[in-house]
C-alpha cells in the first residue's frame, strides 16, 4: 500500500527549468595512561625480573618507568640529537638519540609544529619513545597541514616555536576518537585554520554552476565520508555550523547520503534518523536543488528498492520528464542490486532503442549489475 501511495504521488514530473600564529600555551598533556606509557611501564616490569647476581637484592628500581622529557625541550637542552623527514600532510618520521646519561622517555605532544621553507604540519598524535643512553631510535608521528599550499613530497622538517591555537580543541577529540580516518582530521584542521569552501575541499564535482577553487587544493581533497566526520567533529569542539564553509553548500548533504561509507555519519550530522529518512528523500525529489534533485533517485533505489523497482521504470519511460532525470531512473534501477532489476532494464533497452543515448544506458546498467549480482554470488 505504501509503494501505490508514493507513485500516486510522486508520477514523474516534467522538470523545468593562514594560520594564525601566538604565543606557545601550556603543553598539551598526554591521555593519562597511555598506551606507550604502558608499555614503558611493562618493559620496566619485565626487566626487573632478570635474575639478580648470586648474593644480590632484586634491582626493583628498574620497575620504575623512565622519566619523561619533551622532544623540543630535551633538543634545546642538547639532551636529544633528532632528525625530521615528513611528506607534508600526514606522516611524520623522528629520529632521536638520547644523549644524556640517563633513560629517557622523549615525549612528541600534539599540537608540536615542524617546519621547512614551504610546509608546516602538527602533530595530531602525541607519542612516546623510550632511549637508553646513548641508544637511537625512530617515532613514526602522524601529522596533519596546516595550510592547504603546503607541498606533499618527503622533505626534511625542523621543529618550530609557534603553536596553532585554533586547532587545540579540535586534538583534544582526536584522542578521544581513534576511528578518525587521516583525510577526516587533515579536513577539520584545514577548516578551521583557512576555512576553505567545498569546492575546494570535495572529490566530487560541484554543481549548479559553483566556482571552482583558485587555488590547487588537489592534495588535500578528501572523500565525502571523511568530510562529514571533519564537521561532526568540529562540531562537537564547539565550533558553529554556520562558520565552517562548506558545511553550506547544499551539495554536500545529498552527496552524503547517497554514498555509502558515510551515510550513517551524515544521518547523525544531518539529525535524520530511520523513521525520518524516507520523508527526507521524497521532499529532496521534490522540491530538493535544480542541480541535485535528481540525485534522489540514486538514494531512493539504494534505501527503498522495492519502491525503486516499481517508480523508476515509470520515470524512464516518461517522454516529458527531463532527460537527466530519466538517464538517472535507468542508472538508479541498478543501485538496487536486485535480481528483478535485470528484465526491467533489459526491457527498458528494447523499448528506448538500444541505439538511443538512453537505451545504451539501459543496457549499460543492465551489464554492470549482472556482473555485480555475479561477483556478490560468488564471494
């Protein structure tokens, strides 16, 4: 009864128409214990457990964990010899000696900037590594641009006294959230450091005629899904919609939805929930962006296929209905990934004409979800 309501309501329809820099703050703690803290803390453990010389008390001081010194104080006081090779965005190589007569734990925080003559990146992850004197060793750290002209090639860094305010609230929910992917936090620290538009930051193509970016923001173009988890979080860090840019465009909610790795983010982003869901798709085909409208049926077929099977051939073969939104009905039909997909664009092939723009499509779609049913049957 529900599918019968919504085609009765929803028959085709004839379409018309840089960083800012102050003064260092307190250091940013790390988690308190950490990971590499306990690790420390077990590698004291078991070498206090080395059999003691004939005679000799148990040296129980070695349980104790080494004291830690941070990176750029321990480098200033000659305690720390280190090396620094990153690629500009998000991997960061340390090599550090411990020269000091002691063991040490070098502690990187997040926030710590490094430099060269045309990138500076932050530490989005702190680390711990522990030296015996005299003893080399190497920290991967992960790092994020902080501006988006920064060149993505393996170049040697060096530390830097300046601190990046703005992004310090945002390493706190970093800690806190170990699935942010590296393209989600490199997102969220271009937003809030240059506030960059969506055409700049998206994968996918703008439409509606949007300006494209001036600059060449290639390398830091991330994946929907990850821009969406960059807004929840800056969200979730006190930071208002309406002062990130491209939490604006109205491209991007729909573009979120119909792809799959971040639906659900976006569904909490965008405050939709399952029983809300269906009323969002029917209104975005509606009544939705001339330029994005017929994405809807993208979603419709993927969330609501039973519905899918049934609507889309109708808009297919709907002589007055815009051309987009019919070559989209017959691309949509094999986002369902039913098996009862298959007659119906075979069929739509023979009655469009397989020589017309839109029987090729038909039988386009109707190739690649034979091959996609084929491969899901096989796995």
């Amino acid at each position: 009864m529900k599918t019968k309501t919504f085609c009765a309501i929803l028959l085709p329809a004839v379409a018309v128409g840089g960083l800012s820099f102050l003064p260092v703050k307190s250091g940013l703690a790390l988690p308190s214990p950490s990971l590499k803290q306990a690790a420390l803390v077990a590698l004291a453990v078991a070498a206090s457990t080395t059999a003691p010389a004939h005679g000799q008390p148990a040296p129980l001081v070695a349980a104790i964990p080494p004291e830690e010194m941070g990176l750029a104080a321990g480098v200033r006081q000659g305690v720390f010899k280190a090396e620094f090779k990153g690629n500009g965005r998000e991997k960061m190589r340390a090599t550090v000696t411990n020269n000091g007569k002691t063991r040490l734990a070098v502690r990187v925080p997040a926030g710590q900037i490094f430099e060269n003559e045309r990138n500076a990146v932050a530490v989005v992850r702190a680390d711990l590594l522990a030296l015996a004197p005299g003893q080399t060793g190497e920290l991967s750290l992960q790092t994020a641009a902080l501006r988006s002209t920064n060149k993505v090639v393996d170049a040697a860094l060096r530390l830097s006294p300046q601190t990046a305010p703005k992004i310090e609230p945002l390493l706190g929910y970093i800690a806190d959230h170990a699935e942010l992917t590296p393209g989600a936090i490199q997102t969220a620290v271009l937003a809030l450091t240059e506030n960059l538009p969506l055409s700049a930051i998206a994968k996918f193509s703008s439409g509606g005629g949007r300006l494209p970016s001036r600059f060449d923001t290639t390398a830091f173009r991330a994946d929907t899904a990850d821009i969406v988890a960059a807004l929840l979080a800056l969200r979730e860090t006190g930071r208002r919609d309406d002062e990130v840019a491209m939490s604006i465009d109205p491209q991007l909610k729909i573009e979120a939805m119909i792809d799959p790795p971040a639906r659900a983010t976006a569904m909490r982003y965008y405050g939709l929930t399952a029983e809300t869901e269906w009323e969002y798709w029917k209104n975005e085909l509606a009544t939705g962006d001339t330029s994005t409208r017929h994405y809807a049926l993208y979603g419709i077929a993927r969330n609501y296929p039973d519905i899918a099977l049934d609507m889309l051939p109708k808009w297919a073969r709907e002589t007055r209905t815009s051309a987009i939104f019919r070559l989209s009905a017959i691309q949509a039909l094999a986002d369902t990934d039913r098996a009862e997909a298959l007659p119906i664009l075979r069929q739509l092939a023979d009655e469009l004409g397989r020589y017309t723009d839109l029987g090729r499509a038909a039988t386009s779609a109707a190739q690649y979800l034979d091959a996609h049913l084929a491969k899901v049957a096989a796995n």
